[in-house]
C-alpha cells in the first residue's frame, strides 16, 4: 500500500511538466537547448498571444500567425521543420543522445505583429462582411419565394380569367 501511494505521488509529480514563457518579437528567433537521451519521444505544447499594448493584455491569436518549429541534433541534422498554427503540439523522437536544439519563430509580418487596433479593425470588419453576405443571401431567397409565389398567383388569376371568357 505504501508502494503504491508513493507510486502514485511521483506520478502525480512528474505530470507537471516545466513550462517556459517567453516575449518574442517579429520574426526573431528563440531557441531552447534540451539534453535528451537517444529513443525519447519530445512533446512540446505551445500557445501564440499577442500583447495589446493598449488594453495591457494578451490577445487571442489572429488568423494566419503561427510558429516554425525546428529541431537540429547534437549532430546538426534537421529532425523537424514545420510551420504550425498559433497553438499546436509538436513531437519528435530523438536516435541519438545529446544536446537537441528546439527553435521557435514566429511566422508573423509587420501587419500582423502591430496588435492591437489593427486586429481589432481587421475582425470588425471581417464580421461585419460575414453579416453582409448572410442578409444578401436571404433577401435573394426571400425575392426568390416573391417571385414565385407572384408567378403562381398570376398563372391561377388567367386560368381562373380564361375559365369565366369560356375560352378553355
């Protein structure tokens, strides 16, 4: 039984895996060197936030930012490059011992990267455009049921006309 807690309270310790929390500008590059036994499988979890510089807190993610992620052996061969979205988990197993490099890069642009009231604007406008095109396409639905309806009405008002001429 006291094998078993103990079993259980390193397991439950273990869970909690280090975390890093970093600034990273435009384009810039951070790289964490990790000393990692050969046959190892590396997760990694990660969560892109942009700084609202005038709220003072951290923005969701815009569409399109995201992150290369590199990973380079003790011996400088490339084990992953990729591009992910702004929150992804990435993994890999390390062959060989040694000092692997885990470089992360943000994908983003000058645009995107100024935050903030750019954002803002961009997915005001994004949703007022979304608006836009689902009114326009229920008035054309709405004029479509107009318009046949007027049509049926029209064809019953000659049947019923040429019915009273007796011309059918």
């Amino acid at each position: 039984m006291k094998s078993q807690l103990i079993g259980f309270l390193m397991n439950f310790w273990i869970s909690f895996s280090p975390a890093l929390y970093f600034h990273s500008g435009e384009r810039e590059e951070k790289c964490i060197i990790e000393d990692v036994p050969s046959d190892t499988l590396v997760i990694g979890n990660y969560r892109v936030q942009q700084w609202d510089i005038r709220e003072q807190n951290f923005l969701e993610s815009a569409p399109g930012l995201g992150m290369f992620v590199t990973v380079t052996t003790p011996s400088a061969e490339v084990l992953l490059r990729k591009l992910y979205g702004p929150q992804a988990t990435f993994s890999f197993t390390s062959y060989i011992s040694g000092e692997h490099v885990i470089c992360l890069q943000s994908n983003s642009t000058r645009l995107v990267a100024f935050g903030g009231s750019k954002l803002e604007r961009e997915e005001s406008f994004r949703k007022t455009s979304e608006q836009t095109n689902s009114n326009i396409l229920w008035w054309a639905i709405v004029q479509t049921l107009i318009l046949i309806s007027i049509g049926l009405w029209q064809i019953k008002s000659l049947k019923d006309f040429f019915i009273a001429k007796k011309l059918v």
